[in-house]
C-alpha cells in the first residue's frame, strides 16, 4: 500500500517565512500576493504538516520598528509557534536588501557598514537565541563584486573572516550555543560572489579561529548554477563534519536563479540527494528555500510547500525500496566488491610495502579490459523511479 507521505516531526521539515511568505515579486513586475503577516505564514505552515520556521530578522521585525512594536510582533509570533506547536531552528540576518548594503556588507569598503553589518547580526542572534534557534545561517547576497576593478579578493576575504571570528566570539560570550552554518552562492545578486561554492566555502572555513562552530548551508540551486553535482558537495561537506544545514530546493543548469520546489526540474538528481542524506543519517533540518511560481495564489502556494514535502517522502522511499531490490544490490556487489581491505592506501604507508608495491606485477590490459554494468544499475534506478519496478 502507498504510503500517505505525511510529514511527522521526525522528518524535520522547515521552511523560511520568506519562502512560503515570497509574495511573487521579481526583476521584471512586482508583487502579485497580497503579503501574509509572520502568524499568518506559521499558521499555513502548520496546516501544511510542517516542522519549523527559519526567519531572517526583517522577515519578522522590520528594520525601522521601535522597540515597542518589535515586542509587540515576536510576542504574537511566539504565541502562534506555541499554538502550533512549530519550532525555529534557524536565523539569519538580513544583509542585502537595504540599500546600505549595496557593496556588501561584512565586505564592504566602508567601515562603518561593515560595523553597522555585525550590530545588525549580533541583534539578529539575540532574536534567534530568544526563540530557540540552535543553527545561524550566514548568507553574504550582496558580498561580492560586478568588477575586479576594486578592492582585491583577499581583502574581502579578510574582512569575512574578521566579521565571522568577532561574532563567534559574541556567540560564545553570550553563552547561545548557535551552530554557524555558512552559504555559498556563485552569483546574484552580486555579478560574481566571494565564496562561491560548497569547496571554497570549507577551505575558508579552516582559517578561521574557531573552526569548529562553523560549517556549511550548501543549497541545491546554488550548486546547480555553477553546473557541479549537489550530491558530491554535500557528500564533502559531510565527511568534513559540516555539515550543519541544507537549502533544499531546485534550479536547471544555465538558468536563472529559479528557487523551485524541491525535486521539480531534476527529481533523480533529487533523488541520489535524499538517497544520501537518509543513508549518513544526517540529523539537520530539512529545509526548502524554494518559492511558489509567480502564478500561483495563496492556495496554490499551500500546494507548494506540501510539494516539497511529499517529494522529499516519495524519494525517501524510493531509496528504501533500492536497497531492498535484490537485482540490484546484487549489481551493486558487483560493482563495489568488498576489495576495500585488500588495497595498499587503505592499509596504509610502510616503506616496505611501498618498495613491494613497486616491484608487483600487474596486468594493466586485463585491467583495461574489465567492465561495469552502470547502464544496467542505472536503467533499473531509472525504473524504479518511474514507478514500473
Ligand atoms: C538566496 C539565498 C537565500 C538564503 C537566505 C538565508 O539565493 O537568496 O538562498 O534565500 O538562503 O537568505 O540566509
Ligand atoms: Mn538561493
Ligand atoms: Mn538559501
């Protein structure tokens, strides 16, 4: 019987205000969507099964309100997350829409932006810390450049990490606990952004002074802009222990920046995702930084989060269901026999077994003439994902 694809707390399912709550604006028209209110936006996300919110702070509190109204706001939002049991699991911080940002900001040449930059943030992790976020998510939109005719990468690169290392410190002197989780993006709304993929973000990452707090938000879509495998940046951001949040969404190659629902354009590269994600046990959120098409009404954006969701739950089960088809696990024995144990860099360096290693004899035409059945493995994935196996 099929499974009803119903999102549970365990699957931990979070979405931003600003995804469901993306009024259907772009470069080329404005808003279609009357906005919804931040309890509005809870409430549609609770009716739509999901686990939690993520904000950043002008998502919830707009940047000119007195401190009267900001009580006034985080208190009827808190009440809405109470009433509905959702939960925050992640904040941000708002550093590109306003226009003192419109050279970057923790980048910025001007001093007294990149202070104004982390006064912001450090409020924005009060927000956070107040409402229970345990992640923070660094997204530099507007740290980057239209032309190399101005201040040297390297300068930016040492003003990000001075931005990052003073708020690490903030993070430990308040005591919050929050977990950073870095995000790159190759371009938009920048002509080009500093840090521009999950690779170069983790380099970073080992320059800073407490490296350890610090991982990576890759996003789908922003991988897929610069054309690389999400699945393999993930896999990386992994097995360096980074793996602290993920965008999950969906973007064709070449394109502009889409925000699609998750699996929409390339539900088998979707696939090989969640396939991974499930098998490590990642234990983060499950975020979708996605939005509705602009066409869309509020009931149609409802149906859009569900989507996410549902997608998610349908590849998750995909996955089970390969690892219980014997054909296949049988090819993939084949394929990846257990020679593991029996190679020398797994064993490991010893001058004697490098010298033996150099004299053994191989027969490299018999090697050139092994093959492997992926045509097969993959035809079977292939329909099994199209729901004829
Ligand atoms: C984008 C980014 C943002 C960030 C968000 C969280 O392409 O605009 O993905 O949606 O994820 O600002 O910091
Ligand atoms: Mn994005
Ligand atoms: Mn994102």
């Amino acid at each position: 019987m099929p499974h009803s694809y119903q999102p549970r707390p365990e699957h931990k399912f979070t979405f931003g205000l600003w995804t469901v709550g993306n009024p259907g604006g772009d470069p080329f028209g404005p808003p279609v969507r009357n906005p919804r209110s931040p309890v509005e936006l809870v409430h549609l996300l609770a009716d739509a099964g999901a686990y939690g919110v993520n904000f950043h702070d002008d998502d919830l509190v707009p940047i000119d309100a007195s401190p009267s109204k900001r009580d006034r706001i985080v208190s009827d939002f808190k009440d809405a997350l109470d009433e509905t049991g959702l939960t925050v699991p992640m904040a941000t911080t708002n550093l590109f829409s306003d226009p003192a940002f419109r050279d970057g900001a923790f980048t910025s040449h001007d001093p007294e932006v990149r202070d104004y930059a982390l006064q912001k943030t450090m409020r924005a992790m009060d927000l956070g810390a107040e409402l229970g976020a345990e992640v923070y998510v660094f997204w530099g939109g507007r740290e980057g450049a239209e032309t190399d005719a101005g201040q040297p990468p390297t300068d930016a690169i040492k003003r990000y990490r001075e931005a990052i290392n003073y708020l690490a410190e903030y993070n430990a002197d308040q005591g919050y606990g929050l977990r950073f989780a870095l995000e790159p993006k190759p371009n938009e709304p920048r002509g080009n952004l500093f840090f521009p993929t999950v690779g170069a973000m983790l380099a970073f990452i080992q320059t800073l002074d407490r490296p350890e707090t610090v991982g990576v938000n890759p996003e789908v879509a922003h991988e897929h802009m610069s054309g690389l495998n999400f699945t393999h940046a993930v896999a990386q951001a992994h097995d360096a222990g980074k793996l602290f949040h993920i965008d999950l969404n969906d973007q064709a190659f070449g394109r502009y920046d889409q925000d699609f629902r998750f699996g929409a354009e390339s539900p088998k590269r979707a696939f090989f995702l969640v396939r991974f994600l499930e098998k490590v046990g990642y234990e983060g959120p499950r975020h979708f930084d996605a939005h509705a098409h602009r066409t869309s009404g509020w009931e149609d954006v409802r149906v859009f989060a569900e989507g996410c969701m549902k997608t998610y739950l349908i590849l998750k089960e995909k996955a089970e269901q390969m690892r219980a088809d014997d054909e296949i696990q049988a090819l993939l024995g084949e394929i990846n026999p257990d020679g593991h144990a029996q190679s020398e860099a797994a064993n490991g360096f010893s001058s004697e077994g490098a010298a033996s290693l150099k004299e053994r004899s191989f027969d490299r035409e018999a090697l050139g003439e092994r093959t492997q059945p992926y045509e097969r493995l993959d035809q079977l994935v292939t329909d099994l994902l199209l729901g004829v196996r």
